[in-house]
C-alpha cells in the first residue's frame, strides 16, 4: 500500500471468561498453531510500522498473562479489566491518556479472542478511516436469511438483509470522542456491547468498512476447530 497510513494506538480487551467454551482457561489463552489466541490477535498490531503502542486489560487475578512473552514485550502496557467490556476499554483509554496520548489520536480497539485479522484488513481501515471525522469498523454484509424471533422461539418476522451488516473488530475511533462516549453511557447506564455502539448513542454514525469474513471471533468450540483446520490447510 503505497500511501502514508495513520499512526495509531490498539486497545485490547481481554477481562472475559469466555463461558461458552466451556474450557480449563478464558478462551483468549486457547492454542492455535503454537500460540494463545491473543498473542496471535496481538501480532497483526505488533507487526505494523505505524503502531505507536498497545495497552490490554486484563483481570486482576489473571495467572495467564505473565507467561506469555507478549507480557514482556516493552510496547504492550496492561491496564485492569473491568465488569463489562466498556469498564475495560475505558481503563485503557486513561492509560493511553498517561502515556501522553491525544484526544486527536486513532485508537483501535480488537478482540482478543479474533485472531485472524488480516494485515489487508488492517491497512484497509487505515486508510479509509485516515481523514473520516467519525471513525468506524471493520464490518461483513449479513449473508443469511434473518428471522426476527418472538417470546416463543417462532419466526415473527423476515428482516431485509441489504441493510444489516455483522460488526467486526478492528473498530477506529479518536481517543477522546471515544473516551467521552464511553464514559457517558456509564453514567446513563446504557449498555454497549462494542465500541461504536457508544459513538452511535452520542448521535453519530461511525462508516463501515468492509472486511474480510473469515475475522472470526472465537465464541464456541466450533470456532476454534474451524480455525484450526483452516491454518492446518493453509500451512
């Protein structure tokens, strides 16, 4: 890619159990082709020149973390994890504040259990998000058939697909208006299940930025199979 791309701070959140795998361990430290989940969601970050640095939150009591060599690894600050996903990427916005972070700079917050974020991808957000007065997110246009459900698991409804998309992560958004909206929607006691939702009750519209498909989040066992054959393939 030829053009001059943004330098940028990356927010890894990475408090969660991750209940749904019913595993020995939160799903972030899972094995996948030789190393945790998040050192491989890490990775994609730690590989990019315009990286200016990564904080990731973690629980206080978190035995995993100081094994890893990313815990080691002078760019990546810890900040502590918080009761809900917006608690924690707060956390890391007032460490990025400490450092000497601007309200002007990029932050992108990743999951820590998507691990297979392409540099594509990356660059692509970069770039279209440069100049963007909002910011956004890596997105999928919805492929499926939708159904709208009722209080009695049947079908109520058949939703227009050409307008829904599947929100992904990376998601872009200047520190500041990202650490204002956060912080309001925890005083109103509003709940947001990822960044932009923050940024879209505070009454803008972050762009979305089509991604590639296979960024999966590892939610359930069947996840992390499927990634395990796809880099078994690949290798």
């Amino acid at each position: 890619m030829s053009e001059t791309l943004p330098a940028f701070w990356a927010v890894i959140p990475a408090a969660g159990v991750g209940a749904r795998m019913a595993a020995d361990r939160p799903k972030q430290y899972l094995q996948l082709g030789g190393q945790t989940l998040i050192e491989h969601s890490l990775d994609c970050f730690l590989d990019h020149p315009s990286l200016r640095g990564v904080v990731v939150s973690l629980a206080a009591d978190d035995p995993y973390w100081p094994g890893l060599r990313s815990a080691s690894d002078p760019r990546i600050q810890r900040a502590p994890g918080g009761r809900e996903r917006a608690d924690s990427v707060l956390n890391a916005l007032l460490v990025l504040h400490e450092q000497g972070a601007a309200d002007s700079d990029w932050v992108l917050v990743h999951d820590a259990a998507r691990p297979n974020l392409a540099r594509s991808d990356l660059d692509r957000l970069l770039s279209e998000l440069a100049d963007d007065p909002v910011g956004g997110l890596l997105a999928v246009p919805a492929r499926d058939t939708l159904k709208r459900a009722d209080g009695n698991g049947r079908v109520s409804a058949t939703v227009d697909r050409s307008t829904i998309w599947q929100a992904y992560t990376p998601q872009m958004f200047r520190l500041g208006t990202l650490h204002r909206a956060l912080a309001e929607c925890l005083v109103a006691d509003v709940v947001v299940t990822d960044e932009a939702s923050a940024i879209e009750w505070t009454g803008l519209a972050p762009r979305l930025v089509e991604g590639r498909s296979d960024n999966i989040k590892v939610t359930r066992p069947e996840d992390l199979e499927w990634l395990r054959q796809r880099w078994s393939a690949r290798s």
